[in-house]
C-alpha cells in the first residue's frame, strides 16, 4: 500500500511546449524513512472545481517495502509530466514532515514582455 514519503528535499517545476499545448513537468527530490521503497512517484490531487490559490497539489508517495528494511533515510526521487490547467500558477508537493511550494512561469510570457519593451 503506498504511502507518503518522509521529507521533501527539492521541487522543480517547468512549463515547456507551446502556448496552445503547455506541458507542466515537475521532479522532485525526498527521503524515505527506509532503504527499499519502490514505486515512488508524484500523485496528482483531482479537483472538481479549480483551487482559488491556483496551485496543483502532489503527493510524493511510494510503497514501503515488505520485509524489514535499515532505518535510514533514503533518496528518492520522481516525475511527473501531464497538460498545463489553464489556473495552475504553481505546485506544492507533499510529504509526512514537510511541504514544497514552487511557482511556474509560462516561457513564452518573457519573449512577449521583452518583444513589447523593445517595441517601445
């Protein structure tokens, strides 16, 4: 049964291809409480109506393993790719002891506001 992992230790969130199909990619770095967990991975909150703070909730969660395992802290990391919401303006990722907010940005907002300077 998956679970949350302990920690989050790093969030990195992108916006790539074209204003009519963006793409919202986010990796993320934690640590699981133990060696040997598998299948880890970001699991996306579903929202039936759009969060007024317009932020894509993750779980950054993994299956414990079965048999006894170090109680050490242990690396992990996962991705996640899928279409850009129209609101989202970021994301946080959760785990047990902490949370990870990272603001996105819309590449092709810069070259417009730098074509509009310069056509200035």
């Amino acid at each position: 049964m998956s679970e949350l992992v302990r920690e989050i230790v790093e969030v990195n969130a992108a916006i790539s291809g074209d204003e009519e199909n963006p793409v919202l990619t986010v990796e993320v770095e934690g640590l699981a409480p133990t060696a040997g967990w598998t299948a880890v991975r970001l699991d996306p909150h579903v929202y039936i109506t759009p969060p007024e703070d317009g932020f894509q909730d993750f779980d950054l969660v993994g299956d414990r393993p079965s048999d006894a395992a170090a109680d050490a802290l242990t690396e992990v990391e996962a991705a996640w790719e899928g279409p850009l919401a129209d609101w989202c303006i970021g994301v946080r990722v959760h785990a047990v002891d902490n949370m990870f907010e990272e603001e996105v940005y819309e590449p092709w907002d810069e070259e417009d506001d730098v074509a509009q300077d310069e056509a200035a």
